[in-house]
C-alpha cells in the first residue's frame, strides 16, 4: 500500500526552520490498550514555502504488515531539537488521520500543531 501524505501546519503562526527534520508513520492502533506498531516511517526536511504546507513524502507499507481489519493511522513530527523523543518547540499530530487499509493508493493531508 502506498500512502502520501502531505504534513501541514495547523496554525502557520509559527514555522520549523527550513530544514529540520519531517518525521511520518503509518501506524497500526488497532489494540486501544497496548502501543501502536510502526509499520512504515520515512524522514525528510522541512522545505522553504511561506504558505502552511511543510512536506509530502511517500510510504510503501508492506501489505504483508497490515494486519486484517486493523486501524492504521498517519503520524507526523516535525523536530525542534534532535532529541529522538518528542519535545516542547516539537510540532506533532495531534489527531488521529485514519487511512483505508483496503486501499492500494491514497493520499492524506497530515496537519501537525505546535507544542508550546
């Protein structure tokens, strides 16, 4: 399955220097109880615009990966600091963004907000 995503801000008040580093996954969340499995994740860099769009990157999950009637999500961070774990001055997801697992292709905007 390939899933592009295109990373927003969901408030341009504030913009991530041109440059730091996109995070995206594609997760299971299917188990409301346990944590979710990362079945995709790529990395790319802020790019230089004005207007609210920050990156689109593209993952392929392995449709060996998903499991049948699983719940996959999108998940985004955009890091401040190159810590590996997500900080304040970081812009995150803060919603889920579901994606159709049944789909082969799909294309979904992923807004990220930032965390004072």
């Amino acid at each position: 399955m390939i899933v592009i995503a295109d990373v927003e801000l969901e408030s341009s008040a504030e913009r991530p220097a041109v440059g730091a580093p996109v995070i995206v996954e594609v997760r299971d969340t299917s188990l409301a109880d346990d944590d979710s499995v990362t079945l995709a994740t790529t990395l790319t860099r802020v790019e230089g615009r004005s207007s609210g769009w920050v990156a689109t990157v593209e993952l392929d999950v392995d449709d060996d990966t998903v499991p049948a009637g699983g719940d996959l999500t999108v998940w985004a961070r955009i890091a401040a600091t190159s810590t590996p774990e997500v900080t304040r001055g970081d812009w995150i997801t803060v919603r889920a963004i579901p994606i159709d697992p049944s789909r082969a292709e799909q294309r979904v905007t992923v807004p990220v907000r930032h965390l004072d």
